[in-house]
C-alpha cells in the first residue's frame, strides 16, 4: 500500500513537470492554452462578483483604445479579478482590458493577460502589504508578485495587473 502511494505521487509530480504550459520543462516566456471569454461573459461574471468597469469612451469596442473590452479576455484572467475582489475585500473598477492601445506583447492587455484597475487606498494596501515587492519594470512601475505568481505593476494613475492564473480560485 505504501509503494502505490509513492507511486501515485511520483505520478502527480511528473504530470505537473510535464504539462503543456506548466512546470520546468517548458520554454520561458511561451504561453500556453487558455480558455477565451467573450465580452458578455467576462462582465456577467464581474457582474456577480461586485466588480465595475468604466471606460474614458463610454464604450466597449476592442479596436478603440478609449473604449473598455473585455472580449477575448483569458477566463483565468477573470478568475482571476474574481480571486482579487474576495480576497482583498475591496471595491475594483477595471479601467482597462484587452482594447488596441496597451504595449504589446505575449503576456498583454490584447492578448487577454492584463487588467488595468483604477488605484483605491483599500487595493494598494491589500497589494502592499500582502504580496512580495519584486522590484521596478523597465518603465519605472513598481511590482508586486502575489503567492500565485500574478504580477501587479503600480502605473501612477492605476494598476496593471498580469495574471498568469487565477491567483488560487
């Protein structure tokens, strides 16, 4: 009985190490599969979960950058304001999603990585004092890195978060 145990552990661990997208194994800086959401999805579950969203353009077209999108959003990314909303306990308001006009790249606003949430002194504290600070990005911004891996950017004026998960939802 005791070697089955050791044997189905053995197995977990090498089915983490070895999974698409997870693990040691995989390249740094490939993303990997991820379920997309579309527009009316991502804010029916921000909806149920107390989190507002507002845009400068009144608006949710993804080829406007004054507009606020949420389509083609990662599910995981929803989750993942979802996990944000219960765990801080704090009012969020998404400024930004996966609209034309952020920087570019893998782990980006277009390609449904990033939320921009607007700065409330409950949301900073809850960042600062909760999870680890790594330092400045290239752009000067200040990060976080919670216990999940997601990463969260200080911009001035409001917070660029990356998940990379659902931050444990």
């Amino acid at each position: 009985m005791k070697l089955r145990s050791v044997l189905t552990a053995l197995a977990l661990v090498l089915g983490a190490l070895f999974a698409p997208g997870v693990g040691v194994l995989t390249a740094a800086g490939d993303a990997h599969a991820v379920t997309k959401i579309s527009h009316a999805t991502a804010t029916s579950m921000f909806r149920n979960s107390g989190i507002t969203w507002s845009s400068s353009g009144g608006c949710s077209d993804r080829y406007n950058s004054t507009c606020t999108s949420f389509e083609q959003l990662n599910l995981a990314t929803a989750q993942g304001a979802q996990t944000l909303k219960s765990a801080s306990g704090c009012a969020l308001n998404i400024t930004g999603g996966t609209e034309t006009g952020h920087a570019s790249g893998t782990y980006s606003h277009w390609n449904g990585y990033k939320l921009d949430f607007s700065k409330y002194t409950c949301l900073g504290n809850y960042i600062k004092n909760t999870f680890t600070y790594i330092g400045v990005r290239g752009d000067g911004s200040p990060q976080w890195k919670s216990g999940a891996g997601n990463i969260y950017a200080d911009e001035g004026n409001h917070w660029d978060v990356t998940f990379y998960n659902c931050g444990g939802c």
